[in-house]
C-alpha cells in the first residue's frame, strides 16, 4: 500500500481473501471459522476476533483507504474509509 507493506501469516491472508471475495456482504464469524480453521477445528469466535484485531493494526499501519467492520450479529465486511 503506497510505500509501506507488512506480512500477513496464513490465517490473516485467508481470512482477508474471503472478506475480498465477498465485498458486498458480511462473512460471518462461523463462515471464517469453518474455511480458515477447518470444520473440525477448536477454534472460537475469539480467535476470530483477535485475527480481526491484527489485520486492522496492520491495515491502519499502511493507512489504507480500506477498513474492516463489524456488523453485530451478522460479521465483517470491508468498507471503503
């Protein structure tokens, strides 16, 4: 982004490409959680939340013109700042 980039670990890019593929509506926490953890995985809408967390840091860090919001009860989206 512009001059800066950072490195996404395997679980930020995939959460990022599905937000991306979906530009026009939410993801839910239970749809990242099955398609980046894996069905069988233990993984909580915690550890959504936290990969949430980083990949805002990381976007406001390369003052991106795109944010990620959450949509109570629904999930994430980006949205154009």
């Amino acid at each position: 982004c512009k001059e800066k980039s950072i490195h996404l670990n395997y679980k930020e890019a995939e959460i990022l490409k599905l937000l991306m593929a979906n530009p026009s509506s939410a993801v839910s926490k239970e749809d990242l959680i099955t398609k980046v953890w894996g069905y069988d995985s233990d993984a909580t809408d915690n550890n959504v939340e936290a990969y949430i967390s980083f990949l805002r840091k990381k976007l406001q860090y390369l003052n991106s013109d795109v944010g990620i919001t959450a949509l109570r009860k629904v999930g994430y989206r980006l949205e154009e700042n």
